[in-house]
C-alpha cells in the first residue's frame, strides 16, 4: 500500500513547502499514522522506534492548529507548550520547530536550565505561541510568575516513557494539571509502558493509539557483537576500536567513566570529547559540536546521549559499559542505523559480565555474534571496524578557552578506571570536511555500512530532570536531523 503524502493527509502546502528543503518530502510511518487523528484534534498516543519521525508527527499538527485559528499573543500565556526531558532535546526541537513556526507566522521560545533565565523571561513577556520546555525551569519560572498555562490549547510530551519515571513523574504531573482540561494533548516515544498510562489515564481524553516502526528498522539494520575482553586488554581494545575511521558512540555507566576514557584516548593520540550531566551546557554544546563536525570522531558518554540524539553516519556504537537494562540497550544502539542505513554495535564484556550480558541480549530481543578471548591485535577488530588506526594527530594541549569539557584536549591521562572508548581519527576513514577531509580512497569496504563522515548535523536535549547543572536528574538525548 503507498503511503499518502503529506498533503493528503492534511497538511497545509505552506508547511509542506517548508519541510521539502530539508528533503522532508514523505511522511514516515508514525506521521501517516498519527496525522489524520492530530489534525483532528484527537488526544493521540504514538510509539515510533528512536529515528522513525516522531518531531513531526506533533510539530505539524501542532503548527496547523495554532495557524489556523490566529491569535493575538498574551505576555508570559502561551498557546502550547512541548515538554521535553533534556535540555538537547529541548533545543532540537525548537530548531526543527523553525522552519514551520516561518511558514505558519508563529513565534516560540525554549526554556531550560542551566543557562540564565533573564533571556527566557523576556521572551515570555513578549507572547509566544509555542513553549518548548523542559520541566525543572518551567516550574521554576511558573512559581515566579513569568509562565501561565492557563491560555494552552495544545500540550505534547516527547519522550513520554522517560517523563513518565519517577524522577520527572511529580513535575510532570503540576505541570499538566496547569493545563486547560480542553486542550489537544499528545505523547510520543519509542515505548510506552506501565509509567506512561499513568499519565493517559489522568490527562488524556478518549486518545487513539498508534503503534508504528519505520519502513526499515534500526535494530534490524544493525549488527550486533559481544566482544569478551579481560580486564587488562579492555582499553587497548578500545582504544582500537576508537582509532578506526568514522564516527564512534561509546557509552560508559558513570560520568566519571566517561571523562576519564575521552582523557586517556586523547592521551594517546586518538580525538574524543565526552558528554555527561557534570558538564555546563556551554561545554555540551561545545563537544556536540565538536563530534559533530568531525573535529573529534569519538563521542564517550553516559547514558545522556542515549535519546534523541542524532549525528549522521555514525558508524559504530560501543557499549563499554554494558547497560543495566534492555531499553537502555536499544536506545543506546539506536543512535547508529538510522533512517534505514546499516551499522555495528558492539558490547565489551569481562569474563564477570558475561551471564548479566546474555540477560541484557534475551530479553532486548538480540541475537548477537560472541567472539571469545579478544585482544587489541585480534582480526575480528579490523574486520568490525575496518581501515588504518593510526592517529592523525600528536596528543594536543589544552585550549585554555576550551578547558572545560573538551577531553581531547589533552589533561592528561587519568587514572585508568573509565570504560567506554571512542572511535578516534585516522583509520584511514575521512572524518569530515572540519577534519582536513582525509581521502576514503583504499579503505576496504564493510558490511556494516560504515561511512566517511561529512560534517553532520546534530541535536541535543537536555535538562527537564537537572543534572548537577540543575537540581535534577535526567537524560539528554540526540535525536535524528531528517525524519525529526
């Protein structure tokens, strides 16, 4: 059956004109699922694995709406309002808001923490219609009278099953019940679970639910692998791993994990940046920037970076730490093979690790490929990550203005206790234009679909739980550049 275009499902043309140079010229699955009931003004309930479209499938609805019916804006009272969990998130979708809030004449704001609020208020005060926010500075600023939810005819969650745990359950909930009880309301993540029909079955009015995948799986494009290393050989695996060409993911448990790994890559000679919640938003932006340019190809991170988040032609993810749990797994994961290219996922496990591991692959669903007693000189590493490993660069000193979160910049080594390890340059793989655009020339080719990367585009999330940045706790997310 041949999927409607965007049009016919009911989109007005200048929002579809907006969206084509992009290359955002059909709709994915979860989009001709959700939009005839959105734009209907239905509560709707979306599933959509990480990558499969989900930005859109509120944003279009939620900007028809609102264009449809014109308003003269009220100061500190917007007419929506997209919650998001992360600060990274919160910004990617105002950026993917944009093109749209262009073509329909609307105005939005993002709000957050761990930056100042003086600029946020402002912009409230001035009217908008559209509030994305993450839930710790919305509070904050609804207690001191800048934001009033009284005037919202459109409420949307992102990433639902995330702002449906514990930790964001409360804040969540206050700010919902700010709401009108009129309003459109629409949730949207990759699962939905037993913390998100809490919320349906409060907030939402006779919702319609879709559940859809993308034409092309993530998981199903992938690869996945469980390497098992001893104690001793684990970094030098990784470090292998990290100096193959092409983009690298690299998850570690800890934030002290991750910064301790991109410090000791670095240290020998191996570009990596880390991102995790003990960094200002300042150095996040900053390390996004550089992965995502290609000036350093290794990201290390906790599991920050494990929604939303989305680099293009990210090659290889590396579970150094392997996650506690299978959700984790797959959003973990999901940040390579997106949008229906392939890629290869590997887990490090120690001989200790190797019952939780299996565990962790059952109940995911994964059937992944075990290779025994590996070590830095062993063939499967070039066959997973295939091109030259050598280094493109000497260990580099610290920038002074850099300082702050860029562990490729050479602090030293650390002490040895980081997981995690990040893919860095010269193996032969051109890292990007940003990069000096190494030739691609001679690199053998791979059945996992890695790629020379160009400059990507990136997204990031951040902060509706604060981290040490703020005053709770959440994850920060990529999320992809085309099928938002």
């Amino acid at each position: 059956m041949t999927t409607p275009d965007f049009a016919r499902l009911g989109v007005p043309a200048s929002l579809v004109d907006a969206l084509a140079p992009q290359g955002i010229t059909h709709p994915t699955p979860i989009q001709a699922a959700t939009l005839p009931d959105s734009l209907n003004g239905r509560d709707v309930l979306g599933r959509g694995r990480t990558g499969s479209g989900k930005s859109y499938a509120f944003l279009l609805p939620l900007a028809t709406r609102l264009s449809a019916e014109p308003r003269k804006r009220v100061a500190r009272t917007p007419r929506s309002l997209i919650l998001a969990p992360t600060r990274e998130l919160a910004s990617q979708l105002a950026e993917a808001l944009r093109p749209l809030e262009r073509a329909a004449g609307l105005r939005s704001t993002v709000v957050f923490g761990g930056v100042g609020q003086r600029p946020q208020v402002d912009a409230l005060a001035r009217g908008v219609d559209v509030l994305v926010a993450c839930p710790g500075r919305l509070l904050d600023l609804m207690g001191q009278g800048h934001a009033d939810l009284s005037g919202i005819e459109i409420t949307v969650i992102d990433e639902a099953d995330h702002m449906a745990d514990m930790g964001f359950l409360p804040m969540v909930t206050r700010i919902l019940a700010a709401t009108p009880k009129r309003g459109q309301r629409m949730m949207f993540s990759a699962t939905l679970d037993n913390g998100v029909q809490k919320l349906v079955d409060r907030f939402l009015s006779s919702p319609v639910t879709h559940s859809a995948d993308p034409a092309t799986s993530p998981v199903g494009t992938m690869e996945h692998h469980v390497l098992e290393v001893e104690g001793a050989a684990r970094f030098d695996v990784l470090k292998d791993l990290a100096a193959a060409p092409g983009r690298t993911i690299m998850f570690t448990r800890t934030k002290y994990g991750a910064k301790n790994l991109a410090r000791k890559l670095a240290a020998r000679g191996v570009t990596a940046v880390d991102l995790h919640g003990n960094l200002s938003q300042g150095a996040r932006t900053r390390n996004l920037e550089a992965f995502s340019t290609g000036r350093d190809a290794t990201l290390v991170c906790t599991d920050i970076a494990a929604r939303g988040i989305h680099v293009d032609e990210v090659a290889l993810v590396v579970h150094a730490d392997p996650p506690v749990e299978h959700k984790a797994y797959l959003h973990r994961s999901g940040r390579t093979a997106r949008a229906g290219e392939s890629g290869t996922v590997i887990t490090v496990q120690t001989p200790d690790q190797k019952r939780d591991v299996h565990d962790l692959m059952r109940k995911a669903g994964i059937r992944p490929k075990y290779h025994p007693a590996v070590v830095a000189t062993s063939p499967v590493l070039t066959e997973l990550a295939p091109g030259e490993r050598t280094p493109t660069h000497e260990p580099r000193q610290a920038d002074p203005a850099d300082r702050e979160g860029r562990s490729s910049g050479g602090r030293g080594q650390g002490r040895g206790r980081g997981s995690g390890g990040g893919r860095g340059q010269g193996r032969g793989r051109s890292r990007s234009a940003g990069r000096g655009g190494q030739s691609r020339e001679g690199r053998p080719a791979r059945s996992g679909g890695r790629r020379d990367s160009a400059p990507a585009r990136y997204s990031t999330s951040s902060d509706g739980a604060r981290s040490s940045e703020g005053s709770h706790s959440g994850l920060a997310a990529f999320s992809s550049g085309r099928n938002r």
